[in-house]
C-alpha cells in the first residue's frame, strides 16, 4: 500500500570548503519531517549536483555554501537545470550569504536561501509549504 | 507503446528516474508501462550486495563501478537505505561514496528508501531492477543493509549475492547464520586492513562448510575473500569471482535466465500476487469504512473475526461463501 507521494529532497554542499556540518543537520531535520533527503556530499560541481539530482527525481535541491562562492555556484546550478529542460525541480540555498547576495540569487531562480537566522523549523516549514512531491 | 516505455528503452535518464519514482510511491499506472518493459528485460546481470550498516558495501560499488567501466559496460545502482520509523522519512547517503561516477553517462545510481509498506521494498526494488535492465545496463548493482527480512529478500533476487562483513564482527557472524548464511553467492571480509580477518574467516569457513552437503556434486560453493575496498584492494579478484559465478549459472541453469527460473517465478509471482488482492481488496475495504465496520462489530462481540473474514474477502471476490454469511446484517 505504497501510493503515496514523498518529498524527495537532495542536499548539496558544492564548492571547496571541507565542512558538511550544516548540510548534515539540514538533512536530519528532512528526514525528522518526513522527507527523503538524498545526501550527496562534499565538493560537489554544479554539473555532478544536477546530474544526481535528475537522476534521482528529487522535487528541490538545497545547497549550501560557507565559502562564499554561491554567486557563481547556486545561479550555474538553476541555468544547468534550464538547459536540461528541467523546471520542476525548486532550488534553495543556505548558509552566510550577504542580504545583497539574497536578492541577486533570487532574481536568477533561487527560491529561497536561508540564512544562519533560521530555524530548522522555519525551514522545513517552508519546504512543506513550497514544495510539492511532483 | 506509450511513450514513456518508448523513452526509457532509448535509454532517456529523465523518464527512467521519473518511472522509479512512479514505481517507488506505488502509482498503479506504472503497471502498463511495466508490461511493456517487460519484453526488453532479462539481459542485464544483477548483483546483490547486503551487509551491516557501515561495513564499507558503498565504498565497494564504488570501487566495482571503476572496473566495470574499464571494460565499457555499463551499470545501474539500486542503493537502499532503511526509512526511519518515527518520521517515515530517511537520509540516503550511499551516493556520497561514488560521487566520482556523477558525470559518467554509463553509471546511472539510484537511492531509495526501505519505506516499510507490506511487500513493498521487494516489489518496487525488482520492478526498478527491470527498468534499468530494459534501458540497457549490462550490470545491476543493488546495496542493501542486511538487516530485516526484506533487505534480504531483495539481495536473494540478484544473479549473484554478495555478503559483506567486517573483521571481529562474530556475534554478527553467528545473526548472519540465522538468516541470510544460505543465499551468500559470495562472502566478503572487508576492511581486512584491521585485526582479526583471519578469525572472521575461518569463522565463514566453519559455517559455510557445514552445510557441505549443498554443495556436493558440482554445486557451487561461496568463496570467502579479504577485501579492503577503500583501497581498492582485492576487489578485481572480487569482481573474478563474480564471472566465474555468473559462468557457473550460465553452464547450470539456462544462463541468464536464472531469474525467470521456475521457482523463482513462482515465489515472486506468489508475493506479487499477495501484494495486488491486499492493495485491492484491503485498500478498497478501508476506504469504504467496511474494514472499520468489522473491527468494531468484533470489539463489541457481536462479530468472530474468522466470520467477519469471510463477510469481507469473499464477495470482494465475488465468490459466495458455501453456508449462510453470519452477522452480515451488522455489516
Ligand atoms: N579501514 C577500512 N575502512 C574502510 C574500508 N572500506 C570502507 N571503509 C570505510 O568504512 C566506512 C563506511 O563505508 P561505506 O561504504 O559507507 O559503508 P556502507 O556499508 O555502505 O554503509 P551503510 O550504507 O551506511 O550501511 C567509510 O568510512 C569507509 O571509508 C576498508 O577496506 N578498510
Ligand atoms: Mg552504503
């Protein structure tokens, strides 16, 4: 008795800084609300996290970057998606991104990005809110 | 044929995640597509890998996609993780340790998570075992945590099945016995880097050969091997092993189509039986409040429960029952 719809959420840590600290938290708290949360790991492309996330049919991507290369990073993951003809997959973002950063991000497809200030249930809360499994 | 089926056939990456995910949440549409796969399956070779958590069967699939796709074959990988039971959610980290094979189009890896549905997990691993056959791997490699019956069950579906343990893990040795001892094709001793691989070993041995009468006479019997798959050792001879498995089938059972043997079919067509009448039957109850109806009747003492059987499978059958239905007229 199965037919029922799970979110499926794909946690990513692109870039070159060697902590997954948060990205592991994060994905705790997912699977706590019920999420499946493909984690894939650390120094991640844009390229591989897209690639994975297709492949394993998840209805959002959040990434999370503390070196300060998502300006770069999270819009080249939204454009690799867009090429793939991919635009169903909700793109989020986390870690001490810089209030002018946020707007930027968003205006190119970012969802959401979620910053040191929130809680884990603002966050899960949203995704709940956001994120529809397919 | 639907387009779907046509997609996932050429090999399209998108319709053939998107129709795990359909089979994973037990959408009964898939089933139409299935039996157009069907046809297109039976050509890829399946191995089975199950172990206890953290033994290192990640880091061997790992270590196996990079030779396989030396010699140009292509692979799909089923990672299962177990389904948290409080909050029905998981975290699926297998993928971390083949990161590396992300961007190879000959690799297609998907996690999935045991869920806990009845039946479920045999089910939509060997539905989702056909599909990545019917888009054209060569091999199927399915990881699961050996632990609860169905993890077991899933791995016993494989062309080969492959056992995984660690060094010093004897009390385990002795749960692996009770359960699983007899479906290992192949028993590993991972990270045989650390102390104690020798015991481990000899341990494997004891049990193994005492069931020596199964493999008399030309049957096959499990090799034991020191691995340490985070350094690639010992995993080439592994993966020998694995061919000289799959010739044994080939020269003892119709080849490759050793997963369409007549006992096999058998019990799988006898489980997806089980799981079809549950999902139309007691679903259909449920949802009509028939089910609920008949709890109560029992709860209150109105009702046996052999009876109140009787009351909802047969006419959800259409078959009536041979003497007068009891205690119908509560229901
Ligand atoms: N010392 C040593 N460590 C190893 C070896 N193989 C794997 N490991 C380590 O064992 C740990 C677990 O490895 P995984 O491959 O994730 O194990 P797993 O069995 O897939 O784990 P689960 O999927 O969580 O059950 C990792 O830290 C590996 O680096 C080995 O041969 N020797
Ligand atoms: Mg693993």
């Amino acid at each position: 008795m199965g037919n029922k719809r799970h979110i499926r959420v794909m946690v990513a840590k692109p870039g070159l800084d060697g902590h997954d600290r948060g990205a592991r938290i994060i994905a705790r708290a997912y699977r706590d609300a019920g999420f499946e949360v493909v984690y894939s790991g650390l120094h991640q492309t844009p390229e591989e996290i897209v690639e994975a996330a297709i492949q394993e049919d998840v209805d959002m991507i959040g990434l999370s970057s503390l070196a300060g290369a998502h300006n770069y990073l999270f819009p080249r993951t939204v454009e690799l998606l867009r090429e793939k003809g991919v635009d169903d997959i909700v793109v989020c973002g986390g870690g001490i991104i810089p209030d002018e950063d946020i707007l930027a991000l968003k205006e190119v497809g970012i969802k959401e990005i979620f910053t040191p200030g929130t809680t884990l249930d603002e966050v899960v809360k949203w995704v709940e809110e956001n994120v529809k499994p397919r | 044929m639907s387009s779907v089926a046509e997609k996932v056939i050429a090999g399209d990456i998108r319709a053939v995640a998107r129709l795990i995910r359909d089979i994973d949440d037990g959408m009964p549409e898939v089933r139409e597509i299935l039996k157009e796969l069907y046809p297109s399956t039976g050509k890829a070779y399946v191995i089975g890998i199950t172990g206890a958590p953290g033994v290192g069967k990640s880091t061997l699939v790992d270590q196996m996609l990079n030779h396989i796709r030396k010699d140009d074959k292509t692979v799909g990988v089923l990672a299962v993780d177990p389904t948290s039971p409080f909050s029905g959610g998981a975290i699926l980290g297998d993928r971390v340790r083949m990161q590396r094979h992300s961007m190879d189009e000959g690799v297609f890896i998907r996690s999935m998570a045991t869920r806990g549905h009845f039946g479920g997990l045999t089910q939509s691993t060997r539905s989702a075992i056909d599909v990545l056959d019917a888009m054209g791997k060569d091999y199927i490699i399915v990881e699961t945590v050996g632990v609860g019956q169905d993890e077991v069950d899933v791995v016993k579906s494989a062309h080969t099945t492959v056992i995984v343990v660690i060094p010093g893990m004897g009390d385990d040795i002795q749960a692996i016995k009770a359960g699983i001892l007899e479906t290992g094709d192949i028993f590993l001793i991972n990270k045989a880097d650390r102390e104690g691989s020798d015991k481990t070993m000899s341990d494997l041995r004891l049990m193994i050969d005492m069931d020596k009468k199964k493999y008399e006479g030309g049957k096959w019997k499990p090799p034991i091997l020191k691995v340490q798959a985070v350094f690639d050792a010992g995993v080439m001879e592994f993966l020998e092993e694995i061919e000289k498995h799959r010739q044994y089938l080939i020269e003892t059972s119709d080849g490759l189509q050793f997963r369409r043997k007549r006992n096999r079919v058998q019990d799988e067509l006898t489980e997806m039986v089980k799981n079809r009448l549950i999902e139309e039957v007691l679903e259909n109850l449920t949802e009509t409040g028939e089910f609920d109806r008949a709890v109560d009747s029992i709860v209150e003492g109105k009702l046996d429960p052999y009876s109140a059987c009787d009351n909802l499978v047969l006419p959800a059958l259409g078959v009536s029952s041979g003497g007068p239905v009891k205690g119908s007229e509560v229901l």
